[in-house]
C-alpha cells in the first residue's frame, strides 16, 4: 500500500493476491520444469520473468516500499505543508489543507506538540497521514491521537495511523 492506513477491503484483496500467487507460482514452476525438459526454453524465461516480479512486489509490501516511494515523490509539497501548518496552525485551529499534496490526498493539516499533521484520505477506518517532528521523534499518543503506529520515512517524517 502506498498510503498510511489499512483500507478494510485490503484485507480481502490481499488474500485473494495471496492465493492467486499460490496458483501461480505452483504454475510457473510446473512450466519451467516442464519447458526445461522438453528444450523450450523461451517460455521457462518468461516464466521465471513473472516468478521474480511477483517475489519482488511480495517483498516490497512488508518493507513499505511503494509507501516510501510514493512518499519520496511528494515530500517536496508535503515539507511545504508542513512549514505552513507549522507557521499558521494551532491546537484548536487547523491550517487550510484541502486537496493534492503531491500525489496524497490530504484533508486537513494541524499542528500537535510543535509537530505538523497532515492527514491523508487513504479509504482507511482510522486516521492516517504524515507527522513532520523536526526533533525526528515521533509523537506520543495523546487526545484524540490514540494509539498510533508509525513508519519512519526519515528526516523527520512519519506516516502514521492512528485510532479516533
């Protein structure tokens, strides 16, 4: 996923992904053993091609990759945001974030303890979005911040999720 936060439907779709793959690679193994065998060898190549994209899209989901990268592209706006919201925001009043931040979402932005929130529309139950701490550490739970789960993308930043 390469936003913060855990859509519902991700769980189903994951475990559909899940035993596709399965199938798949039982497949593909299968064709390569069999193409190998019988001297094709441009079909056990092609077969092997997938078997790598598909390990490769497996490893990337634990370690937030498409998170970070997605991320990465946006930082330039998101810093910006941040600075904003930093300057102009309180507590009790949010500062104006409606619509693109870089390639998020966001729908609104504030700051909490010194730190900026930016808050993303991920299609997830919880709250989610970026935390910029210029200290690097991340926030505490604290009000209606309960509970967050961190990612750490570095130089300051966080994406997070968090219970409401």
């Amino acid at each position: 996923m390469s936003a913060p936060g855990f859509p519902i439907w991700g769980l189903l779709v994951g475990l559909v992904w899940v035993a596709t793959a399965i199938v798949w690679i039982v497949l593909a193994l299968i064709a390569i053993r069999a193409g190998f065998r019988d001297g094709a060898h441009a079909l056990p190549r092609v077969h092997a091609l997938g078997l790598v994209a598909v390990l490769a899209v497996a490893v990337s989901i634990p370690t937030f990759a498409p998170l970070r990268v997605r991320f990465a592209l946006s930082k330039g706006a998101m810093q910006a945001t941040a600075d904003e919201c930093l300057r102009t925001a309180s507590e009790a009043e949010p500062c104006e974030v409606h619509g693109r931040v870089g390639l998020y979402l966001a729908t609104t932005g504030t700051e909490r303890d010194g730190n900026a929130v930016v808050y993303v529309s991920g299609m997830s139950l919880m709250d989610s979005g970026f935390v910029y701490a210029s200290d690097g550490v991340a926030p505490p739970s604290s009000g209606d911040f309960e509970r967050p789960d961190y990612v750490n993308l570095g130089g300051g930043w966080f994406a997070f999720t968090a219970s409401f």
